[in-house]
C-alpha cells in the first residue's frame, strides 16, 4: 500500500511481524480497516509495514486472535520527535525562557522619536509624554492608545496644533506641528477703545486716553469708550515775540483703561419634565485576555463585578516581535460601575434647571470675569412633556475692544 498521507505529522510505526506467512497478518489489518504501507518482507517467516500511531490499539486486538508475534521496530513522525525533545528540560526550559525573554523585550518601549517641533516644543513634548508613562522602558500594554495621547498631548500643550503619535514595533513616532502665533499689535501703536457691544456703562477704569463715555451712558456696538488722541502743551520761544504762548497740540497715544457695562441676553431652552442619565461611580475593576482571532483566554481577573450596571471599557495592543506584529494582542477590559437616574420634575423644577443651564452656558461663553445680575422669565410653557423657556439675562462684563488709530482721523 500506498504511503497514508498526514502520518508525519499524526505519526507513525514500523512492525514486524514473524510466523508463518506473515504477509497474511498485514492483509487482515488491511481488511478490518487499519492502513498498512510499505510492507515488505524480510525472510518467509518475518514481514515488515508502517501503520498509523492512531491505529496501534486496533492492531493488538487484531493480533490476540492470530498466532502472530509482533514488535516494533521503527517510530516515526513529529508526536516522536516531539516527546524526544521533551525528555530534554534542560534544553526545553531554556528554549521557553528565550522566548519568553524576547517576548517581554519585544513589548517594552525602547526608543521615543519626536519630529516636526522646535527644540523647545520637544521639551515640552517629552516631559509630557512622561508624564503619561511613555518613555523608553515602559511596558507597551500599560500604555493608553495612540489616539488618547494624542488627544492628551493637544490639551496640555497650547503651542500644538496637532500631533500624530504612531507606534511601530517597540519605538513610539510623535510628529507635531506648531501653532502659528499671532503676535499681539504693538502695546505702543496708538488706538482707540470701542463698545465690543451695546450696554449701559456701570463702571470706567481709565489709564490712558480720553474718556468719551460716563457711568450710566448707553453705548451702541463700535462707539468709542476712550479716544487716543490727547490734548497737551507745548512751549515755544519765538524771536518776534517775547511773551512766551501755549500752542495746544493732539498726540496719539495708545488708550487703556477697562469699561464695565451692563448687558443683556435673550437665552431660549427646552428642558423636559421626566429625566433618564448615567453616572459612573467611580469604582470599577480590570481584566485582561489573551486574544488570538475570535478566540480570547482569560489571564486577569476571573469573574464579573458585582455591579447592577456596567460599563465596558476595551482598549487592545498587539504583541510585537521587533517589527513583526503577532497573531495576538492582549485585551484590556475596564468595567466601571454605574448608574441609571430616572425621575420627574416638577414645572417649578424644570425652570430653575433651565434658568441654572442658562447661566452656566452664558458664563463658559463670556469667560469667568463676566458676573451675572440677574435673570428673569421672559415666557414660560409647558409642551408634550417639556417646558419652553425664554429668559432674560443681565451681565456685567468689560466690553472694550482695541481698534488701531489711523492718522488724520
């Protein structure tokens, strides 16, 4: 027969059979379904065949109902040649610690490499990213995922504009690109100070400049506050005359000073009688898996939490050998608990919600230096479960802005 294709690799032994006519032994394995290849014949009372490792035990049996002895001779294929280098610890125990060795160094940041930034920036950049555990050493699956530091790194760097973090093998690639500074006018080029908005002003620190306003004026958008054109006198001798004169002169300067007004703001919002939104607690647990295609094996952390809800958080990195990136990744899964509020309002309720949207928006708007007078309920109506408002929102806010002073204005 025919070498049976797949032995190598299942295995396979060589037996000899000895009695009288030999060969009649391989034909009944042959018959009650054991393959037998190879067969050949050594004398007429001995014959040789390969039969298959799986098949070992159906060929005993087969043998206790013949008179023939039979031994083996030969084993063969990879189960045999796999438990030979077993039975070598020495050798095999080295050869896992190797690869676990390389395994580990193939995860660690070796090299950091950040381009496209000045000096200074890089400095910046790389204490940053320190700071976020990303230096040479740290070990990869530690680390948040490119896009997060990326967005890290925008936030905490104001001279970014954007910044590409790549990560190859064991070495992290940060490419930035600098913000285009607008360098602030000249504090010395001569300006007026104009109503950024209309309002009543309430207050007037004035440095420099003329003041063309008084507490209590309505001011439109654009008029002036303070004029940097200012009046001084200059003394002159003259030959013809002897009395000396004040000769009243403009000269341009460079106004300061900061307006207080009042001013007002129309602000219309929707807020719904019954509510539903999550929370997280703030406690929360990690797991870790081993994945490899659609399979994952478990390594950290065994069991659900004992939360009512949960939210899932999955971040993945793919176990690296140098440059070549391996059939596996390790999965990071944090489950943070949380929690569903549900209720309903009140109408009174839902209008102080709203009014308490209204300024905390108006104030992010404005900045922290704008100070909120008053509100006020302009129109009120309730509407397929929702109140309507519209409100009526006094500030008092610095409304300067500086507008160059163009000669023989």
């Amino acid at each position: 027969m025919k070498f049976s294709k797949g032995s190598k690799v299942t295995g396979y032994v060589t037996i000899l059979v000895k009695g009288t006519a030999p060969e009649l032994f391989f034909q009944k394995c042959a018959s009650e379904g054991v393959p037998v290849w190879n067969v050949k014949k050594r004398d007429k009372e001995s014959c040789e065949g390969d039969i298959s490792l799986s098949d070992i035990k159906k060929m005993k049996q087969i043998r206790r109902k013949t008179i023939y002895k039979v031994t083996f001779t030969g084993r063969n294929g990879y189960p045999f040649i796999v438990n030979r280098f077993l039975k070598k610890k020495p050798l095999v125990f080295g050869l896992l610690i190797s690869i676990l060795f390389f395994l580990v160094l193939s995860n660690i940041i070796w090299e950091v490499k950040i381009k496209g930034v000045p000096k200074d920036i890089e400095e910046k950049i790389d204490k940053q990213l320190t700071a976020y555990g990303v230096h040479p050493g740290a070990w990869l699956f530690s680390l948040d995922s490119p896009t997060e530091i990326q967005q890290k790194l925008i936030q905490d760097i104001p001279e970014l504009l954007w910044a590409g973090v790549d990560q190859k093998g064991t070495t992290f690639y940060l490419e930035g690109v600098e913000k285009i500074i607008v360098q602030e006018a000249d504090p010395k080029q001569p300006r007026n100070l104009v109503a950024s908005k209309k309002g009543v002003i309430t207050k007037m620190y004035v440095s420099k400049g003329t003041p063309m306003v008084r507490v209590n004026d309505y001011v439109e958008l654009g008029d002036i506050l303070v004029s940097g054109d200012v009046e001084r006198a200059d003394s002159t001798d003259s030959e013809e005359k002897e009395d000396k004169e004040q000769e009243s002169m403009i000269e341009p300067i460079a106004a300061e000073g900061e307006i207080l007004a009042n001013t007002w703001y129309e602000v219309s919002l929707t807020i719904p009688l019954k509510y539903n939104y999550q929370k997280l607690t703030g406690d929360k647990e990690s797991k870790f898996f081993l994945k490899t295609g659609d399979f994952q094996l478990p390594i950290w952390g065994f069991g659900e939490p004992s939360y009512n809800e949960i939210h899932r958080e999955i971040t993945e990195n793919k176990i690296n050998i140098l440059k070549w990136e391996l059939p596996f990744s390790v999965i990071k899964t944090v489950l943070s608990e949380k929690e569903i509020v549900e209720g309903e309002r009140t109408k009174e309720e839902a209008i102080e919600v709203g009014i308490e949207q209204a300024i905390i928006q108006l104030q992010q708007e404005l900045g922290l230096d704008a100070k909120i007078l008053s509100e006020k309920v302009l129109h009120e109506s309730v509407e397929r479960g929702k109140v309507k408002l519209n409100l009526y929102i006094s500030v008092e806010e610095n409304i300067v802005k500086q507008v160059p002073l163009v000669q023989g204005d």
